[in-house]
C-alpha cells in the first residue's frame, strides 16, 4: 500500500512524457488536455480532425515516449447523443443497414453498427471518418451488427454507460500507478505457482518483480471437494489485494476465471486486463455458474454484482499492441487458437531484462473458426505452456480426417432419417460445428437438414459474430466484406423456450439438434435425450471429452440404460437404442505433436520451458522430452512452488 500513495503529484518521469507531448504537438492540434487512461495517454482536442488527418504526427510521438496514445474528443465539442446519433443516421448510406449507435462518455466514442460495415470503413467514399467526428464532435467505430443482438454485450455496454464517471476516476488512477517513476533499477523476476499445476483446473500464478506483482489467471477446479482443492492458493503469499498491480487473463473458461468474480467481492480495486471478446464470454460463463449452482442446491462463491464489477475494472487490448500496466512490465497479447479472444501473454520485463510468455490454453492448428496459435515473439527466454495432451498418444487425427469423419457420421443418420443429437459445450466448440456443418452443407459434401440449437449457444454465437476481427481470416471476410455470413444461415433454428421444442422432436424428421450440457449432465439436452435414446435409426455424437463419473461418459461406455429425472421429480428410466459415437480433433488443445512444434518455433531464442495445466504424468512427459528433443531445461512445477526466472 505504502508505495502507491507515495505520489500524490504528478511524477517527475510523467511531467517529461507530458512536455515531451506538449512540445512536440503542433497548435494546429488545438489540444486541450492531456490525461492518463489506463495504460494509455489520451490527448484532448477540439480540433479533432486535424489529428485524424495527420496520423503521421501521433506515430512519431509514439515513436518517441514508447506509450500508447489515443486521441479523444473535448466534452464541449460532443453533440448531445440524440442529436449526434441523427446526424450519425443522415450520414450513414442507406445500404449500410445501420442498427444501432451505442455512445461511450467516459471515452467520447460511438459504435456505429451495422449489417454491412464494410461501406462504412475509414476508405468508404460515402463516410468519411473525420467529417463525422467534426460534426458530431464523438470518435467513431465501426462494429458489425450481429443476426441477434447479444444481451451480454448488452448489459456491458449499459453498465459501463452507467459507471461512466467511476471509470474514467479508475483510468486516471491506474494511469498514476503505470506511470509512475521506478522504485529501483534492479530487475529480479519470480514466479509463484498458485494452481493449474500437476492438475487441470484452477489456472493461477503470480509473476512477481521488485516494482510489480501481476496475477496471471484466476480459475476454480469445479470437480474439487474442498476448497483447498479448488481454488488458487493465494493463501500461500505475504501479500494483499492492494499489492496487486493487475490482473491479466488469458480466456474466458472457468478453469481461469471462476475465482476472479471472488477477488473483487473480497476488495481487488485494480486492472483486470484481457481481450475485448474475452470480457462478455467470461461475463456469459461466470453467470451461468451462478445458475448450475442454484440448480444444485450449491451456495455460489460470488453474486451477480460481483460479476458486474469485474466489467468496470476491466480494460481490454486488441492482439499485438504493446501496452505498459506497471512501471517494469509491458503486455502483449496474441492469438491463441483456443477459444474466442484466447490469448498468449507475452510479458517484457525491465530494459528488455527478460521476456515471459504464458500460453494458457493454446490450439498450435487452424480451425474454420480460428487461426493457429501466433508464435513469432521478438524474443522468449521462459515460455509457460500447456499439457493437457501431453503423452505421446495423445495425437489427434488431422482436421481433415475429423471434418470427413463428421460428415460420413451425420450423412449417414439423416440418410435412415434419423436424427443428429450433438451434446456440446457452448462456448468455443458449438460454433466450430456450427461453421463446419454450415460449410458443408453449403458445399453439397452434407446432407441438407433443419439444424436447431439450443441452450447459451445462440447467445455466445452472437459474441463471436460481434468480433469477427478475432475469427480466422477466411471467416473474419465472409463477416465483415459481404452478406455470406455463416452464423446468419438458413440452416440454423434457435429454440428459445421448451414449449418450442415440438419440431425438432417430430418423428420421421431427420435433423440436427445442437443442445447444452456437452456431457449429458443437466442443460436442455437431456430432453432431446429422453425422445432420441430409444430410436434405432438415430444417433448421439459425442465431439468433447466425457469426463468419468458423467451420463455422457456412461453412454459412451455402451450403457444400454439411463436413469434420469422426470418431470416433476419422478424417477425415468430410458432405454438407449441409438447408435453413440465420439470424433476426436475439434479440441481447442493442442496435441502432443502441436505442443513440440510450437516449442520448436521458439526454441532459437529460448532458456527455459516451464510445464502447466495437465495431469502430472502429461506434464512430466511433455518436459522430459522437451529437454531430450530441443535440448532446453524444461521443469514441470507443482503447485505453491517459487521460480527464479531472472
């Protein structure tokens, strides 16, 4: 605590960068105010076209301060918001199909969406950027309006309209604390392992320096009995909530971010830092928690407000943009392949002292939804990666073998007219189905059938579409370049209420029925259970892991029966005719292959890989023939172990 209220003025490192500003800003800028905005330095004008016509100007100050600099609006330029969003509309081609401007005071920015922004980017002849901005006096940004609107994105946007004013307090007072002058010029740089090692589950370490102490993830084990089992241990460290600097988070699964709810119920004031899809996912799937919760009579560790205050705490980064969030340690974050807006995390420690990446989770292979894990890091001297596959007989089959194995599946069920049942995660994976299943069937290589969906799925799916920019290039162009766009097709049908479900459920009606939980344990797919179990012609197929001790894992084992709950509590008993099957390759992991590939790209510039977030014999593997095949020390530590990196 001691350290962060020993500035009270403006530091002398901060006075520099600020008249380093000022005297390299032509008046013609007509700059107004300088202020911190969290890890960045946001200049004021009322003149703002100036600056967006002159990015020469902002790159070459950039160049010299090496932080980050956005340009705002002055308040006593911003048209009030019914009067901007008219003339927002006046300007707006008709053929832009304009859905919605959603205004931010806290920034001075507008999201202008549409159904086709692509005729409406900064070199669209009919829309120019800066004219906007002069009339309106808000900066603009383009975002593709979604086929349903997501009432996540919804609610963060209302909230943090709300919050405006504690926001733009908190920005200024982590920019204090980013900016302030170092402590020392000693670098040393530890790490301490608080869960996600020896096991997968409760991701969570403390990247620790003389000036910084940054948690990195912040996840819960959700099959643990006890809470020393499943929480982080940050029992184990001599620090407060207040000694933190940040948060960064990798992605949005529970097993990183189910305790991060708790943190800021117990005090945690500070940055959470993450990418901008990851905010509304984890904001999807820590509420849903709340919910499986009650649904088993469990008491859940945080409440809805505590979710909400996550939003406010929040500041997200694009991929690849380097940012300052403590006086020694820039982030950047970069794809990872996983799930939508996953991330590696590449730390750059003192004077380019030394360089930490944290993989998190990574998929080291393109899908249709996402590309491969990025890998060209200037530098790395300790990596952190993933062993979830970690044996060597972890392979998965090609996504060209899985994509034939998925088709030749459903082709034949529909063909005897039945139907497809797919239980599935719906976040990450359901969307993958949703693109391959699109794809084929467009293609002739599937049979044309109603697809339904059912569950978070249509909600996540709209905060894939919202941020397409994150998707695979091929996809991210079908989005934002034309009207061919997969998550809008015809073939898709999301039953929104149970009194909906007669459809799908028709006998002699082959379809496909996309539903939650994916392993049979509680969700609206055991209802489309109970109808397709007894049916020969039909088939359930299994596309994630199935865990031991789930329905889903005892149907794949080839149980002929399933004991169930009923309507009104009554026991079922429901007998399973249909054929099951499983299809390995749609994971969002890497395989053991993919995993020493990746090792092999960084290998030039490495000094030490570090071993996480599998059982302990995966990890031990994966370390062990780390050192034997690329000759680097690899270590695979266990929890509440302290590392030495520099």
């Amino acid at each position: 605590m001691q350290r962060k209220q020993q500035q009270k003025e403006l530091p002398p490192s901060s006075q520099n960068i600020m008249a380093t500003i000022l005297q390299s800003i032509p008046k013609e800028a007509n700059v107004t105010k300088i202020e911190y905005e969290g890890p960045r330095i946001a200049l004021y004008t009322n003149s703002p076209r100036y600056l967006m016509e002159n990015n020469q100007t902002i790159s070459n100050l950039v160049s010299v301060i090496k932080k980050r600099i956005v340009v705002r609006t002055d308040e006593s330029i911003r048209k009030p918001e019914d009067e901007a969003r008219k003339i927002i509309a006046s300007l707006v081609p008709d053929d832009a199909k304009l859905q919605a401007t959603l205004f931010d005071t806290a920034t001075g920015e507008v999201s202008i969406e549409a159904k086709r922004p692509w005729l409406l980017q900064r070199n669209a002849k009919e829309f120019n950027h800066a004219e906007v901005t002069e009339k309106t006096g808000w900066k603009i940004r383009v975002r593709k309006a979604t086929t349903v609107p997501s009432r996540t994105i919804q609610t963060i946007n209302a909230t943090l309209k709300q919050a405006s004013a504690e926001r733009s307090k908190q920005l200024k007072q982590v920019g204090d604390e980013i900016f302030r002058p170092r402590l020392t010029q000693r670098t040393e740089v530890s790490l301490f392992t608080l869960g996600g090692f020896g096991q997968v589950g409760r991701s969570s370490l403390l990247l620790s320096t003389p000036e910084s102490k940054i948690l990195i993830d912040c996840g819960i084990n959700p099959g643990a009995r006890s809470p020393m089992d499943a929480f982080p241990r940050l029992d184990s460290l001599n620090i407060t909530l207040d000694d933190l600097d940040a948060v960064v988070i990798g992605h949005a699964h529970l097993d990183h971010t189910g305790f991060l709810p708790t943190l800021c119920k117990y005090g945690y004031k500070g940055p959470i830092y993450c990418t901008e899809p990851t905010l509304p996912m984890m904001n999807l799937i820590q509420l849903d928690a709340i919910k499986v919760a009650a649904a088993q009579g469990r008491t859940p560790i945080y409440s809805e407000r505590d979710v909400k205050q996550i939003m406010r705490q929040t500041i997200t980064l694009p991929y690849g943009t380097v940012t300052d969030i403590s006086p020694d340690i820039k982030l950047v974050l970069a794809n990872a392949g996983h799930i939508l807006g996953s991330a590696l995390c590449h730390f750059h420690i003192g004077n380019g002292d030394h360089n930490f990446v944290y993989s998190g989770d990574i998929k080291f292979g393109k899908s249709i939804l996402f590309e491969a894990a990025s890998w060209n890091f200037p530098r790395v001297e300790t990596l952190l990666i993933e062993s979830t596959y970690g044996l060597k007989e972890d392979i998965q089959p090609s996504r060209q073998e899985v994509e034939s194995a998925f088709i030749n599946a459903v082709n034949n069920t529909l063909a005897d007219g039945g139907k497809v049942l797919i239980p599935i995660p719906a976040v990450g994976r359901a969307q993958e189905i949703m693109m391959v299943i699109d794809h084929y069937m467009k293609s002739g290589e599937m049979i044309e059938a109603p697809v339904f969906t059912e569950g978070m799925i249509s909600e996540a799916s709209a905060i894939h579409e919202s941020y397409p920019e994150y998707l695979a290039r091929e996809l991210k162009q079908k989005i934002l370049e034309t009207d061919d766009n997969p998550f809008d097709s015809e073939y898709f049908t999301n039953i929104e209420h149970a009194d909906a479900r007669e459809e799908p459920m028709r006998e002699n009606s082959p379809c496909i029925i996309l539903a939650t939980s994916g392993m049979l344990e509680g969700g609206p797919v055991l209802e489309y259970f109970k109808n397709i179990a007894p049916d020969k012609k039909s088939k359930v197929l299994f596309v994630s892991y199935q865990v031991n001790g789930t329905l889903g894992r005892r149907v794949l084992d080839g149980s002929k029966q399933a004991t169930m709950l009923g309507k009104e509590g009554k026991v079922e008993v429901v007998t399973i005719n249909c054929g099951v099957e499983k299809l390995d390759g749609f994971s969002g992991h890497s395989d053991y292959n993919q995993l020493m590939s990746f090792v092999q790209r960084l290998r030039p510039k490495l000094r030490r890989v570090l071993v996480n977030h599998g059982e302990r014999k995966k990890s031990e593997n994966l370390a062990m023939n780390i050192r034997r095949m690329h000759r680097v020390p690899a270590h695979y530590p266990q929890i509440q172990e302290a590392i030495k990196l520099f």
